[in-house]
C-alpha cells in the first residue's frame, strides 16, 4: 500500500508538470509570432552572453534550460564567466557553437540537440535569414524568437524580458526586474526633467584601447543613447548615422568633450597586450587604474577638456549588451551631475540586482575614473 501510495504521488508529479505545459504565441522583438510550448526546458542561446538577461529569471541555476550556447561568453568576459563556472561547473560541459555572422554556427549540431527553442540576439537575423538557418529549423518544428539587449536596448529590453518570462513560465518574476530597472530610470529622467541642468559634451568609446586606431564610438543607440539620458550630449551622434561606427581623431579633438567615458573589459583573447582597461567582477583595480591613464597619452585625448578637467572614466563593456544598462545610466549621471545626483548608489544598485535576481555574489570593479584611488 505505502507502494502504491508512492506510486500514485509520482504519478499526480508527472500528470500536473504535463498540464502545465502549454501552447502560447510570442511576438519576439521583430514583430514576428512564435508558437512554443511553455515553459521551456531545452534552451539554444545564439549568442552566451543572453545568460546575462535568463540569470535573471532562473536565479537559482541560469543553465539548467542551456542545452546549447555560442561560445563567446568565455572570452567576451572572463571575469563573468570565471564566476559562473566556479558555481556551475558544467557549464564547461555545454556543447558550444561559433557565430552565426562569422557562418561557423553549426545548424546540424544545433538541430541535434533537440531544443524546444532558439533564442538569436537581434542583431544575427540577418545573417540567420541569409544562410536558410531559421527554415532549417522551422522544418523541424523548432522555434526561433529574437531578443535584444544590443541594437536598441532602451527600447527592447523590456520587450525581451517579457519574452524570456513567457517562454521561462517566470512572468511574475520578469515584471518585477522590469519594475526595478524602470523605477531607476524614471527617477534619473525626473531628476534631469525637474532641473535641466546644462548639459556636459560628452565622447563614448567602444572598446577604448582595444585597437591602435581611432575610434569607436555609439550614435544614436545603444551607449549613445545612455549618454543622452544620463544627462550628456553624444558627440559622436550626428556623425554615426546607426548604432555603431567610428570618428576621427581629428572629430574629437574639435568636439572637445567635457567628459570621455571609454568602455572596457578583459579582452586578453580577442586584443592580447592592447590598452583595454580590465574592468568587470572583481577586477584589479590597480591595473584599471594604470591603462586608464595611459589611454588618455594618445594623441587626441591629451589636450580636451575632459582630459585636463580629470573627467575620464571607464565602465564595463557589457552593459551594452544585457538588461543591466540602467546601472551604467545612473553612473554616468553621476559623474556629468555630481551634485544633482549626490545620493544615488550606483554600486548599491548593482548589488540589489545582484542580490535579487542574480545567483552570483556582487563584486565591485565595473567603473573607474581618472580620480579614483584604486584599491582592491
């Protein structure tokens, strides 16, 4: 009896996960509407660092849906990845694919893995379209939605948190990051709104120091956008009709901004002994702080106001591309309006999110300054 007692609890388990499970439409970031199976348990990112918005939902193991991901996370941030690893050790174990643009993603590989979903960043479509990779998996009654922490993250990342709830089964918990993330924006834009204080030029670089040239910077997307609503002026926006591109040295030194964030992070496998500033988890400040001083020695730096004001700073590339951007805004509004914006924590804010949707521990070393002591 105690046997069959058992027997019949298990068999209630197996029966109310079978119910759970549904059919819904999602209308990813395109415009285009997905029928899948929720929730879903065999995941693909198209890209690694997506884990960066999933963590966020599924706080207790990020990977345990992850049957498959590009292989871009280990390089792009070690620091990150080096954390995760450390937690969830078999997530050396997880098969991993090149990039669809570069055409080193493996469809066939993909397609064996049996996944209930493919989750593509935004910016791959076209190249996904390009090489048949979305009918090959339609053939095979595997869905494919678009997300998007990268091309326009102010306006999609809501959007693509939302998705991720429908298809994780976490709705509750995806409109409760959304809750937080919007409340710090909103408070930024009121303060801004309700003082409307001059406004700083500013100059954004992608990757400052990754390479000897020139440089790269945001229009009117992206960091681009963050400037703007952090309280500055983007330099570089009348001149970047899109979200990426570059200005010449030449531009930026006739801009003169009054303040130079760079972007920065470890890229010791993608630009090894370039002037990267190592900022991200528990970085060494140290060395932050050394080649942050030496990006400011080339040429087209040494002489702007942002240089001999000591208003130089660096924050971690990979706000870019996740759903934690609005930390780096409340930085930058912070270091434009020092006054205005005396009482906000960004550190404080990163932590919160930590503690509250992320199963990693919060280390600090994601923004440094020219005026920073560095400590460790």
């Amino acid at each position: 009896m105690k046997f069959l007692g058992v027997f019949a609890a298990l068999t209630m388990l197996v029966t109310g996960t079978a119910q759970a499970a549904e059919s819904v439409t999602v209308t990813d970031v395109t415009g285009r509407e997905v029928t899948v199976e929720v929730p879903v348990q065999k995941v693909i990112l198209g890209e690694g660092r997506l884990i960066y918005g999933l963590a966020t939902l599924d706080s207790e193991d990020p990977f345990e849906r992850v049957v498959g991901w590009r292989d871009d996370l280990k390089k792009a941030d070690p620091q990150g990845y080096g954390l995760y690893a450390a937690k969830y050790p078999r997530i050396d174990d997880i098969p991993t694919f090149g990039g669809i643009k570069d055409g080193t993603f493996n469809i066939e590989q993909a397609i064996s893995l049996n996944p209930d979903i493919v989750i593509m960043n935004l910016e791959a479509k076209g190249a996904t379209e390009e090489g048949g990779f979305d009918e090959k998996l339609a053939a095979v009654g595997i869905p494919l939605v678009y997300i998007d922490f990268r091309e326009a993250p102010i306006k999609n990342t809501e959007t693509s948190m939302k998705i991720l709830g429908q298809l994780t089964g976490k709705e509750d918990r995806a409109a409760e990051f959304i809750k937080f993330r919007s409340d710090h924006i909103n408070e930024v834009e009121k303060r801004l709104r309700e003082a409307n204080p001059e406004k700083p030029d500013v100059f954004i670089e992608r990757a400052a120091g990754y390479s000897e040239e020139c440089c790269m910077s945001f229009g009117n997307e992206n960091f681009g956008k963050m400037v703007e609503m952090a309280g500055g002026v983007n330099i570089a926006a009348p001149i970047i009709p899109g979200t990426f591109g570059t200005i010449n040295p030449e531009q930026v030194i006739a801009s003169n901004p009054d303040q130079f964030v760079g972007t920065g992070g470890d890229w010791e496998a993608y630009a090894p002994g370039m002037g990267w500033v190592p900022v991200g988890p528990g970085a060494d400040m140290t060395e932050a702080k050394r080649k942050l001083d030496g990006l400011m020695e080339r040429p087209a730096f040494t002489g702007i106001d942002a240089t001999k004001n000591g208003n130089i700073h660096v924050v971690w590339h990979q706000f870019y591309n996740s759903p934690y951007q609005f930390v780096v805004i409340e930085q930058m509004a912070k270091w434009f309006h020092p006054d205005l914006f005396a009482d906000i924590d960004p550190e404080a804010t990163f932590k919160e999110l930590h503690d509250r949707f992320l199963p990693l521990d919060y280390k600090p070393g994601y923004f440094i300054s020219s005026s920073d002591t560095a400590t460790n």
